[in-house]
C-alpha cells in the first residue's frame, strides 16, 4: 500500500534558519502528525539544498570548503527540527551519494531524449536569485531588489526544453483539480503561463562554479540549483528502488509562495513529464510572514528567532500560534504582543487553568481518583452535544488544511468545558453534604475530565509535547491513533491522575 508523501521545500544553506522557516516545517509536521492518527502510513520529508553559487561564495568569504560550510548550517537546521517537534522520517541533502546518482540518471535520461542541448546565451544574470533575467523580470524598467545586482554575460550552457511542454502543463492544472492550493494561487500560475516560456538554463560553467554536480554528459558543466534542488522529492522517494511506488508521487509538496511560479508549479511538473514520472497530487503553497506588512527579511533586519520563542515558550505554545495566527495560502502578521495575548489567554487562561484547576479539584475531592458520571442531565447533555459538534468540524478543518479554524474550533470547545464548570460550580457542591449535591460534584468532573481528554486529543497534532503532558496527568497513553478515542465515553473513570501542573507559565 502507498504510503501518504508530503515534503517540504528543501531549505538553502545559506543562513540560519528563521521563522519561515520554522513555519513551513511545523506546517508540514501538522499535516503528517493528522495522516498519523487517522491510520494512515506516512513519509514526511525535508531536507537540505546545498550546492549553487552563493554557497561556494560565503565559503570562499569564510576561507573554509563548501561541504564544511554546509555540514555546519544542516546542523543548524536539524537542531531546529528537534526543538519544534517534527517528526520527519528522512532528512535529504543534496550532497549525498544518493541524491546525485538519480539527479545524474534523469539527467542523461533528459539528454538522450532530446530534451536537453547545448546553447550559448547573452544576458542579464542575478547571482542572488541565481538566475537568468529576461526584460519582461524588470518593474518600471528596473530589477527589482529581489534579484540584487544583476550583470550582463555571454556564456554557452545546456537549457532543458521547458518551452516543449507549456501546453500539456496549462492543460494539466486546468484539468486537475486541487493540484495547486489555495485555489488563487492557481490563477497566478496560469497568469504566468500566458507568456511564451523560455528554456530552462540548466547548468553553469566549471570555471565559474565548480559547486555542484557534474553533468553526466559534459563534466565541464555542473548542474543548476533549480534542477539539481527539485530532484530530491524523487531521490528521497528512493527513485530506481523496488519500493519507489510506495512514495511516489508525493502528495503534498508544502511550498512558500515565492517559490512557486516558477520553480514548482513550472519547472517541476514539466521535468517529472519529460522523465515519464508521476505529477505530485498537490502543491500546498503557503504565504509569508509580516511585520507592519513587510515581509520579514534578514536584509531589513525584520526578523524572529524561531528558536528563541521556542526556548521561552515551550516548542508547542510557539506551534500553536503559528498554525492558529496563519491562514494557509495567505500572509500573516506577526508580532510579540499578538503572540503573548495567544500564550495568555488561549493557552494559558482557557487550556492552562482548566488543567490545573480540574486536576486539583480531583486530588481535593476524591483523593486523585477519577469520579463516575452519576447524573446526565441538560448540562451534560449539552456538552456532549458541543463536542459531537465541534469534532466534525475540526476534523473538517483539519482535512481542508484550515487549522486557524480548526484551533478556534478546538479552543471553543475548552472554553464550553470552562463554562460549564462555571455552571456547575463543584467548589461550592464541595461544600455540601447533601447526596444529590455529592453525585452532581462526581458528575461534574467526571464531564470535566471527559471533555479535556477529548480537546487534548484534537490539539495532538498541533501540541505533540502537551498532548503528551496531558495524557499522562489523565492516566492515558499519547495518542498514536484516533482510532476509538474520539468517542465521547468513560475512558477516564477509576484512574489515578497525576499531580497538578503548569502547562504554560508566566514570565
């Protein structure tokens, strides 16, 4: 049986890693954690790009080789994906043996098919952007900032046969449904696809760049970033091996918007037609995050620590507002003040303190023994009605990729728990020694505790580490499956709790 394939964009050695990031990741972790718990097998992937220009530039600066300068920002990178929880399976690095054999196959696959040939070509260059410029790239008859400084040369190079294909690819995302997400971001990329494609430059001369994998047809050349970086979701599949059709296609390929047109929604479709291999099913592209609606960049100086808010706050309150504050696709603000009032109040007010404060309320009034439900009348009922309500929809949420929506769902219903013991009041049924008062204080933290151990388990995915955390206080095992545990029920009865804690606390 397939196994669900969702990768990342593969991060560039070139910098530490940043919130977009981090973003993209826990993202990603998301979507594989919810394929987990519905029973589904699942190869999550992320990785490394680490040949091109700008790499073999900041070694030079450095005085050190390439590889050592590469080896030093994976660790970067992988300690980031530690720190955040994610549960990747493979970490791929374009430098690996294994990646460069299939980037080497496919192409002289390429070469032999025609597609590929030899070319001289005379224009502008962005070592930025590490890219050929066409006229048509200039904004009011100027490069934009993106591209940095850009030069005119001449030069002979190999182009991939980009133009061959544009037909069958505007016919393909019309016909297919779903295949770039959010749906707008297909109309952009059908936008750019009005335009008559050029070839694709797909290499550089050794005596320019000398980073990179040679290519098999002439060794005086080495492979472009763009071709070389799109491979790994193949190479990672483990492309040419018995079990490739257990990963392949991928899924999902989770993306930043600025790599989407062209790189992944051009580039890559058209390379995987002329290699007779399998579209992905989805591109998931998601947007970039902002201060005072500026995108955060390290040469305006706007950026965030991902690390640093994780190392403050706990690797999951900084999951949470990630995937709470963001609706996927489009940009998102952020600031401290916003993800301080998130910490505050959702986690800490509303999730925190019910926690605490139920738990307590056990060890207080029934020695730390979880109470039975002795009464069902319209309070619980209606709870339990909440709950059938409010599953379907984060379940919903969750399925479309609409996790703000899913987390309000999720925390709304935390709040309803809040509510109810508000209404319930079991520190004043406490105080009576009547029998009727006596089950109704068993019954309500018995619903109390029902309703906690099912929010916790929608906010698994998103919260790994307090789902955990959780679980353990309540006598359970983390979930693993949702399998039978999202039934409302007396899961908790008759269990020995753990102590009070402090899932989230202040400064």
């Amino acid at each position: 049986m397939k196994n669900f394939y969702i990768t990342t964009a593969i991060d560039y050695a070139n910098g530490s890693p940043h919130l977009g990031h981090a973003y993209e990741k826990i993202l990603a972790d998301v979507i594989a954690r919810i394929k987990r718990l519905n029973g589904v097998a699942t190869r999550f992937v992320t990785g490394l790009d680490e040949h091109g220009q700008k790499v073999q530039q900041g070694a030079d600066a450095e005085g050190i080789e390439p590889q050592q300068r590469c080896d030093r920002i994976a660790e970067e990178f992988k300690e980031m994906l530690i720190q955040l929880d994610i549960s990747h399976d493979d970490y791929i690095r374009t430098t690996e043996d294994r990646h460069k054999k299939v980037v080497t196959e496919l192409l002289q696959k390429l070469f032999d098919a025609g597609d590929i040939y030899q070319a001289e070509y005379e224009g502008f260059y962005s070592t930025r952007a590490e890219q050929f410029l066409q006229e048509k790239d200039k904004v009011d008859g100027e490069w934009p900032e993106i591209f940095g400084e850009v030069t005119r040369i001449t030069e002979k190079n190999y182009f991939f046969k980009l133009s061959k294909y544009q037909d069958w690819l505007i016919e393909h995302i019309n016909q297919t449904d779903g295949f770039i997400h959010p749906e707008f971001r297909k109309s952009q990329v059908l936008e750019f696809l009005k335009e008559p494609l050029n070839d694709l430059c797909i290499s550089r001369p050794v005596e320019r760049l000398s980073w990179g994998i040679p290519l098999p047809f002439d060794p005086q050349y080495v492979t472009y970033v763009w071709f070389d970086a799109l491979v790994n979701y193949v190479s990672a599949a483990r492309y040419g091996e018995e079990d490739f059709s257990q990963y392949w296609p991928a899924d999902v390929h989770v993306i930043g918007k600025d790599i989407l047109a062209p790189p992944h929604a051009v580039y890559w479709p058209i390379m995987l037609q002329a290699c007779n291999l399998a579209l992905p099913k989805q591109i998931l592209a998601h947007g970039w995050w902002t201060t005072s609606g500026a995108k955060m960049s390290k040469s305006t100086g706007e950026t965030v620590s991902p690390l640093a808010l994780a190392d403050q706050y706990g690797a999951d309150a900084f999951r949470f507002f990630v995937m709470r504050e963001m609706t996927v696709g489009q940009d998102a603000e952020f600031s401290l003040e916003r993800f301080s009032s998130r910490y505050k109040g959702e986690l800490g007010n509303d999730l925190g303190n019910l926690v605490s404060r139920l738990v307590h309320m056990c060890h207080q009034y029934f020695d730390g023994i979880a109470p039975s439900q002795e009464l069902s009348e319209d309070l619980e009922k209606g709870l339990q009605s909440k709950w059938d309500e409010v599953s379907a929809k984060v379940l919903e949420w969750y399925d479309s990729f609409q996790f703000h929506l899913a987390l309000e769902e999720a925390i709304g219903f935390v709040r309803a728990i809040n509510k109810y013991a508000d209404e319930r009041a079991p520190w004043k049924l406490a105080k009576s020694d009547k029998d009727e008062d006596k089950k109704t204080l068993a019954t309500s933290l018995a619903t109390m505790l029902e309703g906690l151990r099912l929010a916790n388990e929608l906010l698994a995915p998103v919260m790994p580490g307090v789902h955990a955390k959780i679980a353990e206080c309540m006598g359970q095992e983390p979930a693993t499956t949702w399998a039978g545990r999202l039934e409302w029920g007396t899961r908790i009865e008759g269990i020995s709790l753990g102590q009070k804690m402090i899932l989230f606390p202040r400064d």
